[in-house]
C-alpha cells in the first residue's frame, strides 16, 4: 500500500536512511523525495537505482573525452554482470547496495544494463542527428529509469512502458534545462535537425547558449513535451506512484520552460507538488 494521507509529512520527515539513501538524497534529490512515496519494503531498491543512474548520467561529464566514459559505462555493465553471477561486489559505495539488490531480485540486471547501454548515445561527439534519436534517448535513460523503478515496485510490462514515457518527460525537461551548463562542457544535446530548422548549428548553441534563437527551439520543445505530457495515459496504479512522481516535476519545469525558455532552481512548490500528488497517489 502506498503512503497515507495522515503519515505522509512525518512519514517523509522522519525516514532513516542507509548509507545508499542518502547517497540517492544528496546526488538526486528530485528522485529520492519521489522515492519516498514507494511502499518502506521498496525504498531501498529505489535508492540503489538512484544511486547507479547517477553514475551512468556522469560518466560523461566526469570523464575529459568520450571513450574514458565509455570505459565508466562498460566498468557499471561489468558491476551489474558481477552481481548477477553472485560475485563479491565491487569497491565502491554504490556498487555494494546495487549488488544487494540485484542478488535479490529486486532490480533485473538486464534492464540496469539497458540503463548503461542508453548512455553510450551521450558519448558519441556529434550529438542527435535527428528528433527522433532524441526521443529513443530520452526514453532508454530518464525514462528507463522510470521503467525499472516501476518494474521494482511490481508493475507489468504494459505499465513500465506507460511510466517510461512518463520519466522521458522528465528526461526532456532537464536536457532544456540544461542548455547552458551543457553548452560550458562544449556540448550540445539538442536535436541538430530542430536546431537546423531554426538556422542553428551546435556551435552556435555551445557559444551562445543564452541568445534568443536557443531560446525559441527550447520553447518550442518544451511546449511540444507538454501537449505530449498532457495527452499521456496519467492513471497509474497507486503501487507504482513513486515511479511515475517525476513527471510532476516535468509538468512544471516544461512550463516554464515553453513560457521563458529557462527554468527556476526546485523550490517548496516543487516539494509540495511532488508530495501532494504522493499523497493523493494520483498525477
């Protein structure tokens, strides 16, 4: 059963975290208070994704070129590999709760493979060519991790497939979010063929992230991952509302995204929207 109304605020308050919870709170506190809406047997599960998606998501921003974020992301695959054969888990404090999990059943190690597999399109230096393998991308890692999460917390293969377009929404709005500290790393995540459409090249965008033609594709963009949002089958099952808790926060960050063109840093209407619809186990 999920959270009720009566516990929720103490319940979120007052929770005792393992060292992987924490780890989740500090890196990705957007998901971790989502997170938090999960049945307490299913939490730590949660926490373990978190914590491994966090380290897929930085395999290229912490590395300097695109093959040592390779050697990160097939470091992850061979980790997941590891815990499936039962091996003794890596040295590394995410790497112990992931085996944990998966030696469990808790998490399956061919979708947290999957998660690592998705990453590799980061990777490649000239970017999205097109829409749509932008759209693949976003929905093989924001909304994979959707997916998984569900599929942790008992949904069927019909309703991850719901939740993952679900978490792609988050996906796209933390990519529109992101154009300028991207742009500061020499990247550019945004399809080229949209990008093309409105007379831009990356380069353009990585030097001048903020002028006003950036701002248009972004607008655009996101109002396009509003009307899909909107039109998105939205009634899930109240077992698996921790997965589905992101796209509050991508319903709000897309518009102020389709309205500015940029997005505010989260603040109490973010917690209380991601909690109220926690509560209320409905979107």
């Amino acid at each position: 059963m999920g959270v009720s109304r009566r516990t929720a605020h103490a319940h979120i308050g007052a929770v005792s975290l393992s060292p992987i919870g924490a780890f989740a709170r500090s890196h990705d506190p957007d998901r971790f208070l989502c997170a938090l809406f999960a049945p307490a047997e299913r939490r730590e599960p949660l926490f373990a994704l978190i914590a491994y998606n966090h380290e897929l998501a930085r395999a290229r921003e912490a590395t300097s070129n695109p093959m040592a974020a390779l050697i990160r992301l097939q470091w992850w695959r061979d980790a997941v590999e590891e815990a499936r054969a039962g091996r003794p888990p890596r040295r590394h404090e995410v790497a112990g709760p992931l085996q944990e999990q998966v030696a469990a059943g808790a998490l399956d190690a061919d979708a947290l493979i999957d998660l690592a597999d998705a990453r590799e399109a980061e990777t490649e230096e000239g970017g999205f060519a097109v829409e749509q393998e932008f759209v693949t991308w976003l929905r093989g890692t924001a909304g994979g991790w959707s997916a998984v999460a569900g599929r942790a917390l008992g949904a069927d293969a019909a309703a991850a497939e719901v939740l993952r377009g679900l978490g792609a929404a988050y996906g796209l709005a933390g990519v529109l979010g992101s154009v300028v500290a991207h742009a500061a790393q020499g990247r550019c995540l945004l399809p080229l063929d949209r990008l093309a459409a409105a007379g831009l090249r990356a380069e353009e965008v990585i030097a001048e992230p903020q002028g006003s033609p950036v701002a248009g594709v972004v607008r655009a963009l996101a109002q396009e991952g509003l009307t899909a949002l909107a039109g998105a089958r939205r009634d899930v099952t109240p077992a698996f509302i921790a997965a589905a808790l992101p796209a509050v926060l991508a319903r709000r960050d897309l518009r102020q995204l389709a309205r500015a063109g940029r997005v505010a840093g989260r603040g109490v209407g973010d917690r209380f929207a991601v909690s109220w619809a926690g509560i209320r186990q409905k979107l």
